[in-house]
C-alpha cells in the first residue's frame, strides 16, 4: 500500500514550521510587502532556529534534510507570507548545484560557513536574452592565466543578488557553458539597484555586471562544459520545492477565502451558502491536495534517486496555476475588498504570479512533459 502518513519526524518539522510562520512572519507580511525591505530581522531569527540552508548536509555541518523535508518547510514558511519565505530559502538554489556537483574543498569554503553564520548566496544564470533558454547565455569566462578566468557579462533578476556574499554563475567558454562560483567581493562586480517586483516585494532581486571578474580556477563547479547539465540537474532538487512553496500560497487563499465567505453576507445569506461560491472552495482544496502531492512525490523520486525530471516540472507547473487560481478566486470571493490593499489576498494574487515565471515557466515545464512523453518516458 501507499503511505501518505508523514513520520514522526517529518511531522515535527512541518508543526516547527508553522509555529514559526505563525508567530514571526504572518503579522509582518503585509508590513514587509509595503516597504520591500530584506527581512533581515526574521531571518535572523529562522537562522538560529536551524529553518535555513536545510538542505546543506550534514557534514558540512547543515541539517542535511531531505528533499521532502524541505518541501515541508517550503509550504509552511509560504503559507504565511511567500516573500518573506523566498527571502529564507532563496539559499537554497545557490547552494543546490555545488551539493550536487562541487567538490569537497568548494562545499567545505562556501556551505559550510553559512551553517555557522548567517549569510546569502545567489543562483546567477539568467540575462537579459537568455531565461528559457539558457543555452543563450552571453556572459563568457575567458582563462587569462595559470589557473585564473576572468568573467564578463550581465545577469539579470538575480534573487539575492544584492545581498549574497557568493554567487553561483554559469558562463561559456570554449567548452560551453560552464560554472562557477564568484565570490561577492571579487573586483569587477557592480550590483544594480534591488528591483521593484509585483509581488514577493521583500525579497532582493537585482541584476549583476561582470567586468573582469577574476575567479580561481578551484571555483569551477564540475568540468568545463558541464554547467547547463548542472544547471538541470538542480532543478530537480528545487522545483519540488517551489512547487511546495506555491501550495502554500494557495492554502493561505483558501484559508483567507474560507473564513470571509463564512462571515459575509450578501441577500441576507452567508457567501458560502451559495453553490457559486462552495464550489470554488471545493475546487480550490482539491487543487491543492493534488499539487501538494505532487510536489511531495517529485520530492519523494529525488530523495531516492529515481529520475524526477517530468515529476517535477508537473509539480511546478500545476502547483503555480493553483497558486494563481486560487489567489485569483479568493479575490473573487471577496469581491471589491479583494481588489485593495486593506485584504491580504490581493497581495497574494501578486505573490502567486512569480511561480508561472521562475525556475522555468509553465509553459517551459509542459515542453518538459511533452518531451518527456515523447521519449516513452
Ligand atoms: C522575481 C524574479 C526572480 C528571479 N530569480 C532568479 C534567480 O535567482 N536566478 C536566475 O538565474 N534567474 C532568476 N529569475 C529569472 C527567471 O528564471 C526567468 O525570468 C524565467 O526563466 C523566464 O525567462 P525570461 O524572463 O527571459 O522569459 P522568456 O524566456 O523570454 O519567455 C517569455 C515568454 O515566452 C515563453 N516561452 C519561451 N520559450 C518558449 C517555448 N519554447 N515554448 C513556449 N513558450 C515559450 C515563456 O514561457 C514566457 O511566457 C527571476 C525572475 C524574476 C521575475
């Protein structure tokens, strides 16, 4: 038989998790959305209660948790406010491609530090013509002397870019692309301002300029040319967990949507008394009970190793169209109070937009699937 029953350990995680978004995050959500500021002060405090940098393991002194587990936290954090939870587990897919690919001395310089005190890193591949296809990037590292190569190029939408103190950046070379890790304080960098999103306004994004930025050799992760499989093989690990992640943008609509259609009242009945409205509930909870398992399941295959490639991208893609239709009826539901500032699901409607867009649109997943399909996979 099939267990869905999480372990006891599991289920440890996910109530430490919600007590955390409860008490530190729900009540400053809306406060966090109007200024856009880094929310340092909160992650401050999930640093010291061991909710970041989850998937580091365990020898380089992280939690180690499985992909799973971190799904668990994803939707927990993101249930109470997902800006703020990018800004926790944005980490997370910096990190990913050297647990995956670098060597012991990279993940001892750059993981391990970052168990021991707060600190950022950003995932750098994105430009200005190349975000779909990342085969397109223009951003070239050139080997200037024994052991050195000097990057230049413009990254674009980098999530903690303004931040990190290390990022990780794919560039070609006469191999292809190729990656690397580029410490923050390296000369030549020049950081742009944080961007202003429509939703997840907390979290930094800002684009990277690389002129002559010169790395060590002992920072290229994998071989020359392996970077675009590296690049793959990291949304593996990730996309279950922004898959996660949108379910709790969807399960905070439907939670918000819920409790008013059971107060409101329009003709002297309460909203959820009409069918219109109970049935947009329905369809909103079944949503996220099927993208919930989904995404657990892509989580699941990568945990074990079996490839979760066309799991994962039907986690993301169908767990984003549920963020985006729920956040979109929940406004519905709360009909003109939805549609201004004073109600938090209109922040949530601009929240849920970004999960159609990054780690691979949706339309990028279904060509995943598609392709998928056609191999008789
Ligand atoms: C807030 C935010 C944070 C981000 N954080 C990061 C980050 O930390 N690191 C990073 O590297 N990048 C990051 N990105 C970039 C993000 O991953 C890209 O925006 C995304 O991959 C889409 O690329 P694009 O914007 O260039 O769109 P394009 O690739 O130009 O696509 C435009 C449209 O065309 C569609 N399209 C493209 N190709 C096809 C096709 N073959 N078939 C059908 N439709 C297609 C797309 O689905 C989309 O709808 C972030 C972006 C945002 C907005």
């Amino acid at each position: 038989m099939i267990e869905f029953s999480l372990t006891a350990e599991q289920t440890e995680l996910q109530l430490k998790a919600r007590k955390f978004a409860e008490e530190e995050i729900a009540s400053k959500a809306a406060e966090y959305d109007r200024s856009g500021d880094f929310p340092i002060d909160i992650l401050k405090k999930a640093f010291a209660a061991g909710l970041m940098n989850s998937h580091i393991p365990k020898e380089y002194g992280g939690p180690g948790r499985t992909t799973l587990e971190c799904a668990i936290l994803a939707e927990e954090l993101t249930a109470a406010c997902s800006g703020i939870a990018t800004a926790i587990e944005a980490n997370s897919l910096a990190q990913a491609p050297l647990i995956i690919a670098g060597s012991d001395d990279q993940k001892n310089r750059f993981l391990k530090p970052m168990t021991e005190k707060l600190s950022f890193a950003a995932y750098a591949v994105t430009e200005p013509d190349a975000g779909s296809d990342v085969s397109r990037v223009k951003t070239e590292a050139r080997r200037v002397r024994d052991g050195k190569w000097a990057i230049n190029g413009l990254k674009w939408w980098i999530t903690n870019g303004g931040v990190a103190s290390w990022y990780f950046v794919l560039a070609k070379t006469e191999k292809g692309p190729t990656a690397f890790i580029v410490p923050a304080d390296t000369a030549g960098i020049i950081k742009g301002p944080k961007e202003i999103n429509m939703g997840q306004r907390c979290s930094n994004t800002v684009r990277l300029q690389f002129e002559d930025a010169v790395v060590d050799e002992k920072n290229m992760v994998g071989n020359e040319g392996d970077g675009f499989s590296i690049c793959m093989k990291t949304f593996n690990l990730t996309r279950p967990l922004v898959a996660a992640a949108a379910v709790g943008v969807a399960r905070c609509a439907l939670s918000l949507a819920l409790a008013y259609s059971k107060t409101r009242k329009a003709f002297d009945r309460k909203l959820i008394s009409y069918q219109g409205i109970s049935f947009k509930l329905a369809d909103m909870s079944t949503e996220i009970e099927a993208a919930r398992l989904l995404a657990w399941r892509a989580a699941s295959l990568h945990d074990n190793g079996i490839d979760n490639t066309k799991a994962a991208a039907m986690a993301k893609v169908f767990a984003a169209d549920t963020a985006m239709k729920a956040a979109t009826e929940a406004v519905q539901i709360f009909g003109g109070y939805g549609y201004t500032n004073e109600m938090p699901v209109e922040k949530l409607m601009r929240d849920a937009k970004i999960y159609q867009i990054y780690e691979g649109t949706c339309e990028i997943q279904r060509s995943i699937i598609a392709g998928q399909l056609l191999r008789g996979r």
